[in-house]
C-alpha cells in the first residue's frame, strides 16, 4: 500500500489535475479537426526504410491530401536533407506548381539553440526560393519547449532566428491567423513579432493589429487532448460540426488506395514519422508520444490557447489563484495528509476545469502554478513561523528546527 497512500498524499500537481480532467472528458473541447498520416513501422518498411527520407514520397503524400482541400497541411519531415537530384527535383516540382487557391502547406525550418539561447538556422534549403508572397507556402517552427523534468508542456509560439526581423510562427498560431485574415494576417503576425523582439530590428507601425496579437504571450501550453494511440477514429468530436477531433491514417494505405473526402477536406492534415525507431517520442503529461501527435494536440486546441488578454481576466486569474492556494493550505494545515491530499486535488481540479472552460487553458495553467505557489510559500512561512516560536518563545532552541 505504500505507493497509494503516496500518490493520495501527494499535494496536487498540474499535470495530475490536467490529465484527470481530460481524462474525465470535463475539458473543452478541440476546435480544429486533425488527420494524422502516419509514416508507421509497416509503411517503412515498406519503403525500404529510406533515410534521409525520399522527398518524392513526401510529394505523393501531400499531393493526395491537396485534392480534397484541407485547410492546411504540415509536412513534418526534414526535407533539408541532401537526396539525388531526380528525387528532388520531384518535390521542386510540386512547390514550383504550389498557387494562392492550394491551401497553406508547412515544413519545419530546421533550427539550433545555442548555449546563448538564441535560435539559428541551419543554413540555406533549396527550396527556399519558391516561399514567395503569392504563394501559400510557409516555413514554421516546431520547437518544443522541453522542461527540466524533460516534459513537454508548452511550445514557443514563434521564434526569432538570429539575424533575421521576421519572426517564425508555430503551425498553430499560422493557422489560427489564416484563419483570421488569410496570409496577409499570417505576414503581419510575422513582421509584428519580429519588430517587437528583435533587437537590432526597426520599430515599424502596422495600421491595424487584431486584438489578440498585442498581448500574445511566445509559451503557451498545450492543452493535451490526444493520448497515444493506434485507434483510426477519435472518440473525441468537434463540438461545431461534430466530427472526429482526430483521425489516423497509415501512410502505405494513404499512399495507394482512395482515400473518403471527409478524413481530409477542412481538416489540418500533419504527414509524420510515427515508426518506433524515428527518435521523436517525448514525455508528456499523458504519456509518451510522437512529435507529430503533440502538434495535433497543439493544432487541435489553438483557438483556446491565442485569445486577447483583458484585465479583468487578469484580476479573475488572481483571485482563483489566492483562492486556490488559500484553501489548499488551510486543507493541508488542518487536516491529515491522506484526508488532505485528495481533497485538494478534487478542488484543484474543479476550479481548473472552470478556468479552462470561461478563460481558456492560458488562464488555467497559470492560476493552477500560481496557486502551487502560494501554497508553498505559506507552508514555508508557516514552517519559519514555528522555528521562530520555538527559539523565542518556547525556549525549545535547536529542537524547533527539527519541529520547523
């Protein structure tokens, strides 16, 4: 019994509170539907097990996605690596013949973190040339925020390569602003990112920005709503028009049969490795997954995470957050640990499902942290509190810093 009496006791964390409510299907929830083609173990194989990866498969790929509209389609795959030239000049082909009525199509930009903590691009890709102002063809960063547990809980919404004035969105903040005014909104989300960040970048003035883009915050968390799985069809729906939240899709089949019109069309179709030995699997708050499942979750939930901040909304983040940490401290001070513990966690978990609910998942990360917070720092000065009775008051000396 000593691992459940340890998990009963254990004060509320975030990833406990975010991964019961979700699992308890009391979130909201996703908005944008996403269709997974997964590059799996059979389809690999398949192929041969092609290293760095054939770029004429990945044109074949996106091709067969085009033809039923979707409303976006990331690429994520490496398409920088050096491949003979018939197999890329299949792919150069494919983005020469790209047109304004294609939807937007998305490559990771291949990045590196400096010790500084700056970002750089690792040099020049052939295909740079064909990401022109007519055509909907863009670069995105896919740079995980990794914490020092080694989770991923949050994604920069954009970065800033060195050296550059425009600013490189996520896939979920592109679409978010495509579908808010096009790709005129898409390059005045860019330009307006890059001027506010970068130093050496001039001060331009932008006639009219949307409201949510003066008070964007670069990390946002990602409201996990897809577990690791090899299920075709998501239980979870889209509350608009309910259809699946998620569908998946092996690449072999995709590759050769007809695919049906609705796994794709106003989906955001994402064409990923997914194949055990890929080596993009990272730790979530639900689990380990693939880098491709954690855009989807990332993609699938953007309009929760990019809202315009008011200040009420900061005044109502506040309170929950004093409100929260207040009521777990007096839990934890006036009662036994294993009466205390889940207690906490139930209220926790109803007033993050409720912050998630009116204000969105930004609002509730951060009133469940800084209720963490004020917990513990009452807790510490309750503790220094007794040290300090002890020696003064109670004569106890050295013992109250045991009791403390």
């Amino acid at each position: 019994m000593k691992d459940v009496v340890k998990g009963i006791t254990e004060s509320p964390s975030l990833d406990a509170i975010h991964a019961i409510a979700e699992g308890l299907g009391l979130l909201p929830s996703p908005h944008i539907p996403v269709t997974l083609v997964r590059i799996d173990d059979p389809s690999f194989a398949a192929w041969h097990r092609p290293f760095p990866f054939s770029k004429s498969l990945i044109a074949g790929l996106v091709n067969i996605a085009r033809k039923e509209n979707p409303a976006a389609i990331l690429v994520d795959l490496d398409i920088s690596a050096a491949t003979s030239q018939v197999d890329t000049d299949v792919l150069e082909n494919l983005l020469a013949q790209w047109s304004e009525d294609d939807p937007p199509l998305l490559f990771p930009k291949e990045l590196s973190v400096g010790e500084d903590g700056k970002t750089r691009p690792l040099g020049q890709v052939s295909f740079d040339s064909h990401f022109t102002e007519g055509k909907p063809l863009y670069w995105v960063n896919v740079l995980f925020e990794q914490q020092d547990d080694l989770k991923i809980r949050n994604w920069n919404l954009w970065e800033l390569p060195e050296g550059s004035c425009r600013a490189l969105l996520a896939p979920q903040l592109l679409h978010f602003a495509h579908n808010e005014g096009g790709a005129k909104t898409v390059r005045l989300a860019e330009d307006y990112l890059g001027a506010r960040e970068g130093i050496d970048c001039p001060k331009l003035q932008f006639p009219k920005i949307p409201e949510w883009l003066p008070s964007l915050e670069k990390s946002a968390p990602i409201q996990f709503s897809f577990p690791r799985s090899n299920t075709a069809v998501s239980p979870i729906t889209i509350r608009e028009s309910g259809a699946p939240a998620l569908l998946q899709l092996s690449a072999l089949p995709f590759a050769k049969r007809p695919v049906a019109a609705s796994a794709l069309k106003g989906r955001f179709v994402i064409i990923g490795n997914s194949y055990a030995d890929n080596g993009d699997f990272h730790d979530t708050p639900i689990g380990e997954m693939e880098g491709m499942r954690i855009i989807a979750n990332a993609v699938a939930n953007s309009p929760n995470a990019i809202e315009a901040n008011s200040p009420w909304k900061t005044t109502a983040i506040i309170v929950s957050s004093m409100l929260l940490g207040g009521v777990v401290t007096l839990l934890t001070l006036a009662l036994k640990p294993l009466i205390a513990g889940p207690i906490s966690l139930g209220f926790g978990i109803a007033i993050y499902i409720v912050c998630n609910i009116h204000w969105g998942p930004v609002a509730a990360h951060s009133v469940i942290q800084n209720g963490i917070v004020i917990w513990v720092l009452a807790i510490a000065f309750e503790s220094l509190e007794s040290i300090c009775r002890g020696i003064f008051i109670d004569g106890r000396r050295w013992r109250s810093f045991l009791n403390g």
